[in-house]
C-alpha cells in the first residue's frame, strides 16, 4: 500500500505512554554481524525498525507513538517495532544515545524525528554507514549539513511553512491590517521550528499585519506562558499570539487568561492536539494545524520498509497539512 494510500482516518484509539517505550520481541539483543553490515533481519526473520522520536511528554509525540504501534499490531507478521523517546525536547544527547544503542542492536531501519536539525546528522551517517535504513520524519535533518558530510537521507513528513501560512492566513482574516501580532518560536535549531515562523511571517506579510514581537519558548508550554506575557505587557496592542506548535498555544493561552483578555487576543497553535482541540472549540483557541501525528510515524514506517524491500530510491515525501477550526453543527 502506497504512503499516501493509507486511511488517514484510522479509528486508532489514542493514548498517553511512558517516557521511554520498547516494543519489539527480543530488542534488548543485537543481531549485527560485525563482519559487515547490521542484519537485516531479528531472530523472527522480520525487519526490526526503530522509531525514535522526541519528548513523549508532549501529546503530539505520545500519539505518534500509538499510531505506530496500531499500525504494527495489525501486520505482526510483516516487522517488529521498537519506540523509543526522550523526556525533553532539548536532550540532544539522550537521542544522540538512543540512536547508537539502536544501532548496537543492529536494527534494519530507524525512522527519527530529530530534536535538532543539525546536531543528530552525524549519528543518522554513521547508521546508514553500518547498512541501516535511515528515514527523516516530522523535523527536517539540515540540507547543508548533510551536504556537507555527504549523506542522503530521505525526508517524510508536512511543509511546515505551508502548514503555518495555512493557520497564519485564518488568523488574518480576523484582523485589520495594520493589527500587530506576536510569534512566539520553537527551537531556532529546529528546521520545523524555522519553516513555521516563516510561514506565519508570511502570512502576517501578505495581511498587512504587524509582526511585534517574535520570541523561541523552545517548544515548552511554560516557557510560552512566561514569553507571552512578557509580549503582552510590553505591546498590549497585541491583537494575535501565533504559536509554533500547540503546547506553546497551551502556555500561550494560560498568559492570556492571566491578562484577562480571553476573546481579545486570539491564538493559534500548530499540531492539533486534543487540549487544543478542546480549546478551539471552546473558542479560548482560535486555531491549529493537523499534520496527522497518528500517521506521521507510520508514512515514515511504510517508507523505511518499501526502502528494505529494496523497491524505492530514496526521495523525499510531503505528508498532509489541514486547518483545525471550531466544529459546527
């Protein structure tokens, strides 16, 4: 089945799990044959992937994770799975690790959102150079870095600038130009963190709107809540807080409340979370984007398995963006 074939729909029930999750028969051994190149195949004679993500904390990674899983579940036959992420976002060493022990462990594939756009290239060489299939989900490894250390590796996920521009542009049409808005940023090292900011600059472009404020909270919700406050004290011309993924708009949302203007300052997020779901349809949250979290990781499943099948020559692939909005009746 083709990546874009599958049911984007998929009645997947949801739910939280552990900081760090293994789920494969047998994964805490190595198949590697030191001779040559990590073994295909575990013991089963199935491939073994490894999906390494970053921080199960946040709800758009845990539901990741269970879409992954779903998906395994329903073709035990065909692979075995292990998912693996870090406590915090900003933990680019405990990813480097997770990496390198899946490599130890000789899997066939790992599938990697990585926290940082450019420290996690030289561990993602270094598995493609013991034969395992390397595939780039979610955040975009950096072009010339990879460039520059000559390695390919395929990109499977949304246009992050265009996902933004998408909410940016919804925000827009409740404003005047002329209005100022804030953007409060991820990790500026981040390639998803950087699409999106131009994406909502692009946006505000196009709108008239003025760009006031622009400040990285990292991605942490209380670190947004901090930053937005501060935006709003110093500029309470503020008309739009415009948030680069939706625990931000959570943080965002939480100064807003504070400041007591719910309904004065609209938000919009990035990643369509459940809260944030809740929030918009309660209308203390505009907007998000729904980059399919449940699937993201499956796309690039499928896409590392076709690649072992030795059927594709690795190219990147654009995953689905669409715009949450409040639901009507």
């Amino acid at each position: 089945m083709s990546i874009f074939g599958l049911n984007m729909r998929r009645g997947v029930q949801l739910g939280a799990v552990g900081l760090v999750l293994a789920v494969a028969a047998g994964c805490g051994s190595s198949d590697a044959d030191r001779e040559g190149a990590p073994a295909a195949e575990a013991k089963s004679g199935k491939p073994r992937v490894a999906l390494v993500m970053k921080s199960l904390a946040n709800e758009f990674f845990s539901t990741m994770a269970e879409g992954a899983r779903a998906y395994q579940a329903e073709r035990p036959d065909e692979f075995e799975l292990i998912v693996n992420g870090i406590k915090d976002e900003r933990d680019l060493s405990r990813q480097v690790a997770i990496v390198e022990s899946m490599i130890a462990q000789g899997v066939s594939a790992i599938v990697i959102a990585p926290a940082d756009s450019r420290a996690l290239v030289s561990v993602c060489k270094r598995a493609q150079d013991e034969g395992i299939v390397v595939v780039n989900i979610d955040n975009k490894l950096d072009d010339e870095v990879l460039a520059q250390q000559g390695v390919k590796i395929p990109f499977v996920g949304p246009d992050n600038r265009a996902g933004a521009k998408l909410v940016g542009d919804h925000v827009a049409k409740q404003l005047q130009p002329g209005d100022s808005v804030a953007i409060i940023e991820g990790l500026k090292t981040a390639y998803n963190g950087q699409q999106r900011l131009l994406g909502f600059q692009d946006a505000a472009s196009e709108a008239g709107l003025k760009v006031v404020a622009s400040q990285s909270a990292q991605w942490e919700i209380d670190q947004a809540n901090r930053a937005a406050s501060a935006m709003l004290s110093e500029h309470p011309e503020i008309k739009a807080l415009l948030c680069c993924n939706d625990s931000m708009a959570l943080g965002a949302l939480a100064a807003v409340r504070s400041a007591g203007r719910v309904g004065d300052v609209l938000i919009a997020g990035y990643d369509g979370i459940s809260a944030v779901r809740q929030a918009i349809n309660d209308g203390s949250i505009l907007a998000s984007v729904d980059q399919h979290g449940d699937q993201l990781a499956v796309f690039g499943i499928e896409y590392a398995l076709e690649l072992l099948s030795g059927g594709e020559t690795p190219a990147d692939r654009t995953t689905p963006v669409d715009l949450v909005v409040k639901e009507t009746n």
